[in-house]
C-alpha cells in the first residue's frame, strides 16, 4: 500500500495543529516541538506539518511505501521520469529513519519517495537538492541550486 505523503511549513506550530486536527477530526500522531505528523487512513495519507526552517506553504509532496519492495518499484518510476533522481539513501529526518529518494517535476515541485524504517530522537538533517532544480534536465551534470533546501519529513 502506498500512501501520498504532503508537507506544509507553517508560521505557528500550535496554531496549525489546532486547525489541522479540526480539519481531520484526528489529533496529530507524532508531535515535537517544531514537528507535528497525522498518519491518516481517510484519506491515506502522511500530513506533516513544521515551523522553524520551513518555507511556509507546501514544503514537498512524496510517496511513502510500506515495504523495500514497494519502494524498488516507486524508484523505477522514478527513472523512468527521466529527471534527476537525488538518491539520498539510508537518512534520518523528521524524527524517523528511512530510506528515499528525490525528485523534482518540470515546474521544480519536489517530491519524495521514501520507506521509514524506524523512529529517531532527532528531526535529522534536510538534503542539498541542488541537482533538482526545475531546469535541471537542460543543464547535464551542473544543475544550479534550488532557491532553499528543502526540510525532510517521512
């Protein structure tokens, strides 16, 4: 089963908790500080929300898999979308462990495709996406950087 995950930078955490658990009729299934996630079966969906380093909007939209399998399979799309594929590999990030890759559409919307594997004390690092930048498919081996970074959550 494969399940959309969506992630919004916001101004205030507690706020935007507030309105979101209202929204969903559900309260939030992992909460930190700067971090708040609902694993939603209806829909299915991984809604992720953090302050903090975030743009504020959409940060990132993703696919999350429940197995290796499902993940070998979303990878395969992922190059056949003939785009640059970031493949970060084994990572920590929004306080799970998990194995992703990365991509960007032609208009520079970032998407990730990931497997958590685990819970983590610490949100984790956020990846360099440079090489995803909208025109990057235009420009071979020397992508210019994204305008920010872009925080990860799995």
């Amino acid at each position: 089963m494969k399940r959309l995950h969506v992630h919004v930078g916001v101004n205030d955490l507690t706020q935007s908790i507030g309105f979101y658990s209202s929204l969903f009729g559900a309260e939030p299934t992992v909460t930190k500080a700067d971090y708040a996630k609902w694993m939603l079966d209806d829909p299915l969906v991984n809604f992720a929300i953090s302050s903090g380093n975030a743009h504020k909007g959409v940060e990132h939209l993703g696919i999350q898999v429940e197995s290796e399998g499902e993940l070998q399979e979303v990878y395969g799309r992922l190059k056949a979308a003939d785009r640059p594929v970031l493949e970060e590999g084994a990572t920590t990030c929004c306080y799970a462990k998990s194995e992703k890759s990365w991509i960007a559409d032609p208009q520079g919307v970032v998407w990730e495709a990931f497997f958590t594997n685990g819970e983590a004390t610490v949100y984790g690092d956020n990846p360099e996406l440079s090489a995803l930048s909208a025109n990057a498919a235009e420009t071979a081996c020397c992508a210019p950087a994204l305008s920010s970074k872009v925080a990860c959550c799995g």
